[in-house]
C-alpha cells in the first residue's frame, strides 16, 4: 500500500509511542521473576534444603573451621565516598568510676559506616537493572531511605550448604591472576578437572580464589579498582547449574576491567537481579587452599539489620 | 629493739598502706588471668578443637538449619542512650540517572549505632571488674576511643562446636519463665536430665531457652530490663565444665533482678573477665524447642570489625 | 483544510512530541536562573551591601540581643526518618587517667544526624522543581552523596542585614494562628500597618511570628505536621521587594495544609528555586514580640560544613 | 591514757585518712568556683550586657561584614581519631520520581562526625583540670554519653560585643608567626599599642592573627599539632580584664610546644575551667587584618545542640 507522508507520520508515532511505552501498555514479563514465585525473596537459597545441608554436613573430615572474613576499618580499602569508623565508649564511667560493690565497668561501641567495606554479601537490593531489582521489585517501591522494605538482608535464611572452592591461581599457575583476567564456563570446567571436583549442584555456593588478596596492605588502589573474576557467560553458566551463592577473594567479584563490550557491572546484574544468586566479596580463603580444601560446609549467618542492602560478614567453612 | 612512738607510728602507717595497696606492691596474680597464658586473647575457645567440631558435625541428622539471630533496628528494645539506624542511598543516580548502556543502578547502606542491639555476641572487653578485664587486660592499656587494641572481637576464631539448647521453660513447665527466675546448677542439671542430655563438655557453647522472647513487640520495656537467668552458681559451674560460650533468649543473659548480695552485672564479670568465656544475648531458639533440637553443631561467624566490644550476630544452628 | 484522520493522528503526534519534548528541543531560558548571573550561588543575598550592613546596625537602639535558635537533640520533633543523636566521650581518660602534671582532663563530642532538625536554614540546594533547582543547577550535577557540589551551605555570606518580625498572631489577635492559615501580600501589608512598619526592603530578613513554637512539647505531632504560614502569593509578593531571608516560628514555614490548588511545598520551590530566598525554620522570635522589637539587626553565620543541604543555625537578632 | 598497740594503730591510721581524704573531708573552696554564683554556666559572658552590645553596635562604621568561619569537611586537619563526613540523600524519589503536581524534589542532609574539627567554639565542659570542670561541676555528675547535662553548649547566650583583633604577624614583623611563639602580656600589650587599641575590657571577645592559617593545605600536618599562642601570664592577663572570649587562627589555640614547665593544655584550663572563657579555634581573620579592622560589633550563635561540648562555628563580625 502507497502511505502518503502524514499517514507514514502516523506510523511513525505509533512505533515510538509502542517502542517508549509499549512494555507496561502490553504487560510483559517481568526480566527478573523470580522462578520461585511473586513473593520469594530468597532466590536460589530455596534450593538449599535440609536434605542438602546434611549432605554437606559429611563433607567434614577433618573438623578444621575456616574464618572467610577480613577485618573491616576505617582503613579497608573502600570505594570512593565509603568511610567506617567506630567508637568505643565508657557510658557513666567517667574518672574512673564503677558500678556496684563488685565495681562493674564495661565498654560500649558505637559504628558508623557504609556497609560495603570489607567481606560482603550483596543482597538483591543491591544490583538492579535501571532500577528494576529482583523479582520484579522497582527501586520506588522498595527502596527507602530507612532501609528497604523488600530484599532487605534479615532475609536470607540459615545458610549451611555445600561450598566449593574454586583455586584459579592454580590453575593459572600463578600467584595471583592477573586483574582483567575472566573466568567464563572454559575456566570454571578446567579449574574443576584440575581439581578432580566432579560438580557444581543447586544450592552449592562456589568460591574463587584469586590470590588478589595478597595485594591489601602492599597496593590497596589496585586492590580495589580491578581484579580477576567472572565474565556473563560463566555467570550464566553457574546460574544455569542453580548455584545459590558466588563469592570470590576480591571486592569487585566480577571480572574488571570489564569484558569488551560488556556493560558496567552487569555481571553483578545477571546473578542478584537475573538469577537470584547473591555475591560475597573478600572472602579469604588463602588457608583453605593451602588445604586444598575443595569441597566443604559453608555456613553463613548475615546479621539481621532490618532492611540492609549488604552485610559484613565472616562465613565459617568447615572441613 | 624498744620502739619509740614515732617508730610505732611509722610501722602502723606501713601496715595499713600494705593493707590499702599491698596487691599491687606484692605482684599478686592478676584474677583475670588466663588458663591459655598471657598473650591468649580467645578464652576457652581454644577447646574448640577440629575434634571437637569434627564430633559435632555428627550431631546433623536432619540437615534443618535454624537462624538465631533476631532482627537489629530503631525499634528494637534497646539500654537506655543507645541507637540505630540506616540509611539507604543510590550515589549517583539522582533524578532516575543509571551506569553505562545496561543501566545499572544500585543502592548502599549506611549503618550508624550502638552495636549492643539485637542479637550479641559479648567480647571479652565488654566486662571487666574495675577497669581489668580478661587476661590481666587493663582498660587504659586497650580500650582507646577509636577501638579495642587487645580482645577486640575480630580476634574471635571460626566458631563450629557442639551446641546445647536447655529448655528452661519446659524444666519449669511454663510458656516464659519469671524474671528473676535463677538458673544455677541444680536448675541447669534438671534440665539436662529432663531432656536427656548426658553431659556438658569442654568447648560447648550452652544456649538457655526461657520464652522470654516472647515478649518482644508486646512489652518491650519489660523485656529489656529484666529476664531469667544464669546465676553465679550456674556460671562458676558452667565455667568449671569449660564451656566456650553461653548463651538465651534474652537481653541480659544473667538473672535480673540480681541475686540477693549479687552485684551488678556479676554474672557477666564471673564469664567475661574471669573465665574468658563468651555470652550470646536475644538467641532465637523457638523453633529449636519446638522441633527438640537438644545438641546441635552451633556455628557462629561474627563480623570482623577491628577493635569493637560486641558485635551483632546471626549464629547459624544445623540439626 | 479538511483532515483525514492519519494526518489528525499526525498533528496530534507532532504536538505530544513538541509538549514532551519541545523545551530542550528549543533551549527554553531556564525558569531558575539567578538574577545575578550564570555563576550566583547566593541568590538575593547579594542585596546585603555594606551600606545595607551599615543601616541595619543603626537599627540597634537597646543593645538586647535575641537568640533565635531552639535546641536540637534526640526529642526536637522531626520529619519521618530523620533521627538526632550526640555521644560525649572523653578519649584516653579510660579509668580515671588524665593528662601531664597539671592533669588535664577533656569531654570531646561526636554528632550524628540529619541536619534538617531544629533552627533551620534552608540552602538552595534543598527544594527543586523535578531536578532543577536555582540557577539552573541540575540535581545529577551537583547533588552528589557525599556533599553538593554547587550551592552548599558553605556558600553562604556573612548575614548582617535589616530583619523585620512580621507579628502574625498579633495581626489575627490569637495566642497560635491556626494551622492552614495562610499569610498572602494582604496579611502581609496588614501586620505592617498594625505594627507600624514602613517598608520590606532588599536584603531584608522578614521573619513571621505564630505562636506555634508554644506547641512544641506539647504537641510535637501537630507542631511538625502541620502550621500557618506563607503562601503562594505572598511568597511571590516578597520575592519582588527582593527580601534576602524569610522565616517563621515554624517547621514547614509555608502553610499547612497547602493551600487549595497548590502543589506540595509550591512555597519552598518558589522561594529557594525560582527566587535565591533563603527560608529559615524554627525560628524563637517569642521574647522579641514581647518586646516589640520589630525592626532589628539580623546577624547569622551558618556553620560552614562543606556540601551542606541546610544548616542547624542559631541567629542572633540585635535592638 | 595509756594506748595499747591497736588503739595506736587505729589512731595512726586515723592520720592516714586525714591525710589522704582530707580536703574533701574540710570542704575547702572549689578553684573553679564561678564569680557569678553556684548556678552560672554562662561564665564571663555575664559581662556581655545590653550596655556593652549597643556600644558594640557603634563600632561598624563601614557596614562590612566578615564570616570568620572555616570550611568543616572530611579533609580539614583533625586531631588523631577525630572523623567527619556528610552524606546527601533524597529520600523517596528513587528512580527520579517527584512529589506532587508540581514535581518537588529535595535533597536532605546527615552529618556523622566529631564537633572538634573546624572552626570551633569551645564549651566550658570542654576541658577540666583531673575532672572537675568550671563552677565546681565535676565529669561524673555532668558527663554523660548522650551529652552534657551541665555546661552543654545549648547554654550559650546570644553573643554581640566588642570584638578586639589583635595583629601578632605585624607586631613580630612576619608573615607566619613561628610555633611555640608565646603571647603573653608584654606581647598582648605591645600589639594594642602597635595598633592604637586602647584598651581591652570586660565582656570583649580578643582574637589573635598570626598567619598561622596559610598553612591550611600545604602543610596540615604541622598546622594542626603545633602553634603560636597565648601562654599562662596572658591567659591570666586576659582573664584579669574580664574577656568573654579569646580565640586566633589556629587549632590549638595556646601556644604549642607548651611553655617551659607548663602542663598539657594548660591555657585551656585557666581559661575554660578557672575563669569561664570561653576558646573558640580556627577563626578565619586574614580579611579583617587586610583592612585593618581591629574593634569591631562581633556576634555569634552556635547552634544549640543540647548537651553539645563544643560548636562548629561562623561567627560574623561586623565593621
């Protein structure tokens, strides 16, 4: 059919009116539903199950316990605007006075700081994709300035699952990968094998070991702006396997720089907003190499802060 | 020798300044001393053994992992001058703006408040008998106003022992046991036998249940200022069995009100600075009692915040 | 020119894409920009000239000098979230130490809240209209989380100007005006002419009294919820006699509930986006009413914290 | 009578505690009594009448105003544990939503920091000589973690007097007066002649130039833990004339390294706890020096934080 101009100009209007608004005119899926159903807020932690947790619970040999936590302070390295500080206080104790016949006297502490320093897990209120998180909750909705009202961290459940531990400097056979080098499905298999780790199951939380810790206190500026780490694909194949957790031992997680032509922190996008899967950063798992410890209980207990983005944490791995 | 008055005088004088100040003139042994030696900063988590963790790893039998930590808030019952807050933000993002071409937006948190609300674990510089504190560790020697440079709670190893869940409501035979209700060794003993429990062992963390949880959001001040609890008697035999930490379902841990000729807050001064062994306040073990989860492997991994007195904690149980 | 309903659909296209987006497309002046030229960050303060300086002083006539701040603290009532609170500490003093021979001893403070609690001074970088706020400053450009960019409190000059108190109560001979009663140009003009005041001039600080501070801590709730106060009209009114500063003795300053037809806080956009008027909160002008001391020496220097929104402020009012 | 050996023993140790205890046992008269009366908190600014102030008033001849505060921000010099950070929030318009038809956007603020840094005002709480504060206030009785319940800052009345600036840099012929350079009578003296001050009176507030503030952010390190300033004659010499308040353009104010055989910090003593002055640090004189403006109209109002120690403070003088 011949459209003269104005009727082309129709049409025109009519795609731009469709392309700008056409996602809530014809309401389509929402990118991040949760598989888990409109009200879950835990992810693939739902694939830890009792029966899982037992199953870890005989990975323990040895009854050696791993601290995965590094210390946080103010001088952690931190991004830009991020500060920590902590007072210790004698409340009512002044010059030297006590209380009661057995003179108690105590020590209080006070914290203020951002959250985000140190060892972490990212909640899924974390990463979002233009302000639409997990599951299909939108940044105006949730987040507010108090705390969030959905996502929140006083959500994850008792953590106790399989962990596994990926050695990448192993299998780089270095010391410490080099920033910028990216773990995809290739290195996640071949880490494995190398490793004799026959697989990755759902509700496992797979750990990377870098090396790049080594670097705190020598080259804090590079500790913090780059590092190893996961690409899109190799986060689209542990989502695939229905890991319920990934961390590794730098602060960034994903690989940076980022892979060409990959957005900003889009890995980070793909597992807490996608897939449901939460991030641990700095997890220090320099003696469990040492170990070889590859296979283990991980447990985990977020302190419930109502309404928390992240949280600081310090996982015990048992093996 | 016939001594004249002046001499006499003298001599008296020397006996009563011996008398005001003879401790420290002779050296004696400090009381807070450690079993593990002078530069021991963890107290009697040293018997937890990877035999011990190993050992307690057998008790899962389920794989049901419980969360025993309560939610930390403004609203949370709290002492009298301490507070809490948080405060989320999207740096960067003002007036909808987002990262790069996948629009990554993100939120952060920002925590500022006393660290004693909520779920606790004490560390051994929270207590101390005029100014000593555990391990002959003098406050003006460690506690500095920026942190604690010795007994700081990041020093609090990985934590996966043998867990004990008395059931004090049920030894009593009551939905929540009365404030000031004492739990000594004859109540601690009954309790045992009741559920079976054949012994309490070295390296143990010993938590009580008493229902007094349950008063949480229905009278709060109630809930805070007073509770059952632990009594002298019940810590010094606690401590004589080595447990590693004890711990309840209230605020205050130890019976208050204090026992008749007790002091103020003795019971934590007995644990803390005498005994180097931890306490766990506002322990969440409903669901524990509900399913009979007497022996359990406790595993609690707190934030490693240099320097802090306390931290809150979310200390995961497996069964 | 009979239309086709395609070339309808066309011109109705073509007028949604003008509206929509036809203001940047033809670079609009921008509706915030300042009087005073593209670089201004003090907006009408720029009226305050040493001549101006030097005939408010002479305004001085019994040398009594009002405080106009009230006190902030944990109990000043406040909007939602926002939360107060100020920890004393005396570092290094553990136990009753002091310092050198003269034994010094010190008490140190830390504060920690939202700033707008209190006596208020309201920067331009506080209220906006969608982003944009005075002189053209769009919030993504200069509203960064950890301090504006442009327009902070810190910006502001030594205030010395002529202030006028505006006896509202007195004009609607009550004890409080009630809340919703709004003060336009003709209640304006008319406690002029009751209180015998010629003229608002450039660079005045025209501050109203209410009587509304006599509900503070007797009805927090009603005295931060709700208020008399300026609206639309007057506020455009004062705009043109140029005045530097407006304020009241009231938290929300305009008038709540807003007036009918009127946006939320409309008053705050005008004064602060649209005109360089500071708004000044909370102000305590009992004493000077009852002294009628009606035109006066206005003095005020806000605490210079660098990227600050507001100030808590203390004026000093001179007769 | 004769005394057996217990007696005499109960008679020598009687001595004993008359000798240790006895001045508090004969009530001798506390040395930071106030000369204004047992309820004074306010100390020479007593002396700030409505006399002095309107006398004050007179003393602006040109109308120009001067801030004499310093920027307060993370990066301004700070004693060892002191912080100080600001964090810009806009609460509820995630996403770039707004309020309302007429789309309001605000930004809010929080500060989180220690009151010591910056431009200062020191309370009289602020420094004490082995915890007893001025007029008899001892740390125990008013010291409380959540702020001072004597002496807060709140407490300050609205300041306008005579200001005396005294040029130190012309009257050593230097652009930075050199640390440990002492001002003390013969100095204070010698620079009012220089000047043409006549003289220096009750209820006055003195502030000395020394150039010292040049070194802000070339070298912040020594700008804030040395100084010239004032030693004890003259703090002895200015409190004899009955000034309400002294301050310079330095962190410390008195002159550090300390006078030979003087303790830690003993100006402030004389000045905050034996006569009720109070010290205000960092004020910024460098304009009014240029202009030669040596009496001037000098206001202040810090911002009254209940049970504060100290204010961030810009004070405005006027000339």
């Amino acid at each position: 059919m011949r459209m003269n101009s104005a009727a082309r100009l129709s049409v025109a209007c009519a795609i731009v009116f469709v392309f700008a608004f056409g996602a809530r005119a014809q309401q389509q899926p929402c990118p991040t539903a949760s598989k888990f159903g409109p009200d879950d807020q835990i992810g693939n932690v739902n694939y830890i199950t009792p029966a899982k947790t037992l199953a870890a619970s005989k990975l323990v040999t040895t009854g050696k316990a791993y601290r995965l936590g590094i210390e946080t302070n103010k001088d952690t390295p931190a991004y830009s605007t991020r500060t920590f500080s902590i007072t210790v206080v004698q409340p009512g104790q002044v010059a030297g006075t006590s209380f009661g016949p057995n003179k108690t006297t105590y020590n209080d502490d006070i914290i203020t700081g951002w959250v985000g320093i140190g060892s972490q897990i990212d909640g899924f209120g974390h990463a979002g994709i233009d302000n639409l998180y997990f599951n299909c909750n939108r940044a105006p909705d949730f987040a507010m300035v108090d705390g969030l009202k959905k996502l929140g961290i006083e959500h994850v459940p008792a953590i106790a699952t399989r962990g596994v531990l990926l050695d990448m400097a192993g299998y780089f056979n270095t010391e410490i990968v080099k920033e910028g080098t990216t773990f995809n499905r290739a290195e996640i298999e071949g880490a494995m094998k190398r490793q004799g780790i026959k697989a990755i199951e759902k509700g496992d939380v797979v750990l990377f070991y870098t090396g790049w810790m080594k670097l705190l206190g020598r080259d804090d500026k590079r500790f913090i702006s780059v590092n190893p780490g996961l690409g899109r694909e190799g986060a689209r194949y542990l989502a695939s396997l229905g890991v319920a957790m990934v961390g590794s031992d730098t602060s960034n997680f994903e690989v940076i720089p980022f892979e060409k032509d990959a957005g900003l922190y889009e890995v980070h996008q793909i597992l807490l907003a996608l897939n449901g899967i939460h991030i641990l950063e700095n997890m220090n798992t320099e003696e469990m190499v040492k170990d070889r410890a590859w296979e283990f209980l991980f447990t985990l207990g977020p302190a419930r802060i109502t309404g928390g983005v992240q949280a600081i944490i310090n996982p015990i791995a048992i093996r």
